[in-house]
C-alpha cells in the first residue's frame, strides 16, 4: 500500500480507502460484528489506514460506529478514523429543527461518535451535506473549536459544489480558523459530473479528494455484464435501474480494453482515479475480507499511460461544463 497526504496537511491516507457505510446494513455479511470484525481485521492487515463512516450508517443511527468502535480497540491507533454528522433526510435523535450544522448540533453529534467509536478523538470530522439554514461561518467556528479542544484533529466536507468549496475556503481563511483539508463526492467513470466543477475547485484550494461510489456500485469491479446482472448483489437489490440503464457498450469496450492491456476492470478503475492529482484516497465499500484484499492490491497495480488514459476518457467522457 502506497499512502499520501490528505490536501494541505500532513495527514497521510492509504491510496485506499475502506468505506464502512455496510457495517451494520441489513442482509449484509457485515449486518453482525463478526462480519465487521472480518473486513476491519482484513483491512489492516492489506495496510488501509483511512476508514470512513457516518453516524447516519447502520440499521439505526450509529450503528456503523457502534461496530467498528467494538472492533478497533487497541488497532484505534492504527488508523485514520474518520467520520460525518450533518446528514439530511434520515432521522436524528438530536433535537435540530432543521438545521444540522449549527454549533449546537455539531457538539451533540460529536460527542455520539465519540461515544459510539469508543475513542477520545476523530482524526477527520466531515460535513455530510450542505446545511440550507446554518451559515458556513458557524460551522467552521463550531469545528475549530473542537480541533482546540482534541476532539477532532483535521476537518472534512462532503457533496459541496464548487462554489461552497470556494466560499467555505475564504471564510476559514478570514476567520483565521481551522480549514477544510478534504472533499468527499461522488465521482466515477459513470458518474463524472462533479468533474467540471468539484474538481478543479478541490485542486485549487489545496483539498484532498476522497471519491465515493468509486466503482459505480459494481459496475466497474467487471462482475456484470450486459446479459448477467447477478441478483444477490447489493445493486440489484437496491439500485436495479443503475444496471438495467448503464451503457453496456462502453463498459464492454472498456472489459475489452482491460483484457489487452492485461489487467482487470478493478484494476483499470483504481489506476485511472488515482492519477487524478486532487484525488488522496479512493473510498470502496467492503462486505468480505477478500472484497478488501482485491481492493487493495488494486491501489498499485497499474496506472494508466497517457494514450490509455485518452482511451478511456474517450469512452466515458466527462461533461464540458457543470450541469445546472
């Protein structure tokens, strides 16, 4: 395993990471904590260090943390932990009227991670959502407080567009406070919207880029193909259009490319996102131990040259400008 540091800090994150957005999912290998403690064991063993969750992940709220909190004990030390509050259409036991990121809300949330994590501090605390109602000033003030304080080291956001990422910048700098040192979208060969905008706004203002949804829930692991969509998947069990709607001649031509170039789709995929510069650490999603394994050789398998990275750029294209 490779590592790199997270944005402008000296934090350093496995080029791969472990999403834990399963741990504590329902019909999941990872729904108990002997499934959890697999994956996690698993994990640290292949040399992964950041691990990403939320306090909205799990069957209830903070059942993720509540798992993995179980799980570390004496390994807490050994990883990056990282987790998200602030999350809006899912239901919260903290009293919030609406808003989810004002000074209030923040030290309740935190201190449930805290709680549920078993450990006295979260090295990366992130922004899950943009919150409508809070100004962005209090919410960074309400963070640097707790990075004073040693509860939380570095601070983090996730699905700000380009514009909040710009605005959240200049106001920590006014402030002289605590600044965002990371940016958690969605981005994949499939889903490249956030490349007009997000992107370039994360290189220019010194973020790491933590992609989620990586391998566009399993379509790019190259275990689909356009006749054989595989029911005990998670996809289609939950998400069965992303399939049925994808486009299976691009990604049959991508499985062909792959196969002359004499690595796998897993590969190809981890290679291409990590020769983005703003892009730290890619976040997969595990439910198995050898789910972990794979996704970890894959950080150093391969990187594209630049007439393959043409390649597969020309079959998944990304958008010019940012969609409206």
């Amino acid at each position: 395993m490779s590592y790199r540091p997270l944005g402008h800090s000296g934090l350093m994150v496995s080029e791969i990471g472990l999403g834990c957005n399963n741990f504590g999912r329902p019909g999941s290998a990872t729904e108990g904590q002997a499934g959890t403690d697999a994956v996690i064991g698993a994990a640290i063993d292949a040399g992964i260090t950041l691990f990403d969750t939320a306090d909205m992940y799990g069957t209830a709220f903070g059942g993720s943390e509540e798992l993995m909190g179980a799980s570390l004990g004496a390994r807490r030390n050994d990883i990056v932990l990282a987790t998200k509050f602030g999350y809006y259409g899912i239901d919260t036991p903290i009293p919030e009227w609406g808003s989810r990121a004002n000074r209030g809300y923040i030290r309740r949330a935190v201190e449930g991670s805290l709680t549920r994590l078993r450990t006295d501090w979260i090295d990366l605390y992130q922004l899950h959502a943009p919150d409508p109602i809070t100004p962005i000033a209090e919410t960074i003030v309400a963070l640097d407080e707790l990075v004073r304080e040693g509860k939380i080291r570095y601070i983090g956001h996730s699905n700000l567009s380009g514009w909040q990422i710009a605005e959240a910048h200049f106001v920590a700098k006014e402030l002289g406070s605590a600044a965002f040192i990371s940016a958690q979208n969605e981005f994949s060969l499939i889903r490249r919207h956030n490349d007009a905008e997000v992107l370039p706004a994360a290189k220019r203002f010194g973020l790491g880029m933590l992609p989620f949804f990586p391998l566009a829930n399993g379509l790019l692991t190259g275990k689909f193909r356009r006749d054989d969509f595989p029911a005990d998947r998670r996809i289609m069990r939950q998400r069965p259009h992303i399939a049925q709607n994808a486009d299976w001649d691009a990604l049959d031509a991508y499985r062909a490319h792959c196969e002359e170039w004499g690595i796998s789709m897993l590969q190809a995929t981890f290679g291409w996102m990590l020769a983005h510069e703003p892009i730290a650490s890619v976040i997969a999603g595990a439910t198995t131990p050898e789910q972990v394994r794979q996704n970890a050789a894959a950080a150093t398998a391969w990187r594209p040259t630049a007439e393959q990275f043409r390649i597969i750029d020309e079959l998944f294209p990304a958008p010019e400008v940012a969609p409206v």
